[in-house]
C-alpha cells in the first residue's frame, strides 16, 4: 500500500495521506479534503505493508507506519 507523508522543515510527520480502495463514490453532499504542500513542507511517498489498509484507527497507523517513516531520506 502506497501512502503519502507530508514532512514539516525538521523532517517531522504532520499528515499521511492514504488512498481507501473499494470507497464508495462521494455524493453531492460529501466533504472532500485535499492536502496542499506548504513552503518548506514535503511529500514522500512510502510503501507500507498491504495490511495497513485493514486499519482503522488512526493513532494505530499513525504508531505502526512510524518505523516505515523513519526510513524517509530527507
């Protein structure tokens, strides 16, 4: 599973984006939210293990990708 991580000026996480395969299609009434790359900010790309996309709760991802992150050469 590919996810994006957006990494601060120190090299720190601040946002993983991950694409949800199977979601149902949005509706007129859905919010939609896009990640912008601020200055000084970069998007790595990582790939993570196919049974990240089981996980639901955020802080779980969030502490179990942290080893895949580390990994990211700045």
């Amino acid at each position: 599973m590919k996810v994006r991580v957006l990494l601060d000026e120190q090299g720190k996480p601040v946002a993983i984006e991950r694409t949800i395969h199977g979601a149902a299609p949005r509706g007129k009434d859905e919010w939609h939210a896009e990640l912008i790359e601020p200055k000084g900010h970069k998007f790595h790309e990582v790939d993570l293990p196919d049974d990240f996309e089981k996980i639901e709760d955020a802080q779980d991802f969030y502490t179990r990708a942290q080893p895949h992150i580390a990994r990211i050469k700045r």
